[in-house]
C-alpha cells in the first residue's frame, strides 16, 4: 500500500520430524543437517524475491533463532546452547560487519531503530548494542524452570521457590557449570529484571505509552 511496514515471520523448520518439500536440497528426510541446510536454502530463496521487489532498498532484514539445536544440556542453563546468530541484512542501508558483543533478543529493537537512526519513547528493557558503553552487555536465558542473567564470566541462576545459584559458565561445550560464591549486586540486577517485567505485564504496563509519557526507570540501572 506503499506505507511504512513490519512485518514477522516465525518457522519451526529445524524441529522433528526434519521434513521439508522435495528438491530444496540433496539430503535425505528426517535427520537434523538435512533440515538446516533446508532452512538455510529457504532463507536465501526468501532474499533472492524479496530483492526484487520495490521496498527491497529501504528494508531491514533481521533474522535470529531462540537457541541451538537443543537447549538442554548436563548444566541446568547450558550456556554454549543459547549462542545464537543475528543477522541484520539491508545492503543498500547498513554496510557489512561483524559485531562480537554480547546481546540479548530483547536489545535487538532497539539496536535496529538505533541503525535506522530514529528517535523514540519506549518500555524496552532492551538496549542499542551501538550506544551501550562497555562493560554493561549481560544477556539473559532461560527455560520452563530456570531464568538466568548472564554479566561478564557469571551466570545467575533463578529458580522455583527463590533459589539463586551463580554459576562459571561454559561458553563451548557441554559440561558442568561450576556454582561459585554468590554476587550480591548480580542477584539484584537479576531479580529487578525479571520482577519488574513480570509485574508490568501482568498488570497490562507494557502496552502503548500515553501521549505525554512520564521516565520510566530502567530495571537493573537504577
């Protein structure tokens, strides 16, 4: 309709049974490596059309994943599993590179409105990757039980009935992730995060700000 527009598309193609149409790639049914090389030829099939259509030039193309290939592990947050890629891909907008700074998915927003160069009011708890100072990245993981906060070579575990575990992470493979002794400004940075954005969405907080928005804290900084 020739208006500004975002749009979200979500596959599940690298899950059982690891099936795919016939004459995308030559590998057979059902294993694991057939289904990525599946999903990785569907991803250049979606750029190659998208390249010709009119919007191709002034779009951003952010592609990502939730974890590897499994998110278990022997460690309760094997930390190796949730090294993920992020993609950020508009070549007549944003020049090639290669970032190694941690990050979370919550802080792609706002790197990506940052790249864009657009000015915002916003709740995110997320942060510009190009405008966060050194020394601050953390990322965070989790899974049905578990919530961790990853700073710098430790990992805070959260669990049921309070518990709170810290952890040496393994960043290569999976192995035991030895407990340490606990960091009391760690743990708190954790829980702001996950208790003030816990109590914001459940009580409908997180939704469109109001036309004269007031500062809002940002959890885990103040």
């Amino acid at each position: 309709s020739g208006k500004p527009f975002f749009a979200h598309i979500m596959t599940t193609s690298n899950h059982r049974p690891y099936t795919f149409p016939e004459g995308r790639v030559k590998m057979p049914q059902g294993q694991r490596n057939s289904a990525v090389a599946y999903t990785d030829w569907a991803i250049g099939d979606f750029l190659r059309r998208a390249s010709t259509k009119p919007w191709f030039a002034n779009t951003v193309f952010v592609i990502t994943a939730d974890h590897c290939a499994s998110s278990g592990g022997i460690a309760a947050l094997p930390t190796f599993r949730y090294r993920i890629p992020l993609w950020i891909y508009a070549p007549a907008q944003i020049a090639p590179g290669r970032i190694e700074r941690r990050l979370s998915q919550i802080d792609i927003p706002p790197t990506v409105l940052g790249l864009l160069g657009m000015s915002y009011t916003t709740r995110f708890y997320g942060e510009d990757l190009f405008a966060l100072e050194p020394g601050r990245e953390r990322a965070f993981i989790g899974n049905y039980q578990k919530l961790g906060y990853l700073k710098g070579d430790r990992l805070l575990q959260l669990g049921p009935n309070r518990s709170v575990e810290e952890v040496h992470p393994a960043f290569s493979n999976d192995q035991e992730q030895p407990p340490i002794g606990l960091e009391p400004i760690l743990d708190e940075e954790a829980v702001r995060y996950y208790q003030t954005a816990s109590y914001r969405f459940t009580h409908g907080l997180m939704g469109d700000l109001p036309v004269a928005p007031v500062p809002t804290v940002r959890a885990g900084v103040h």
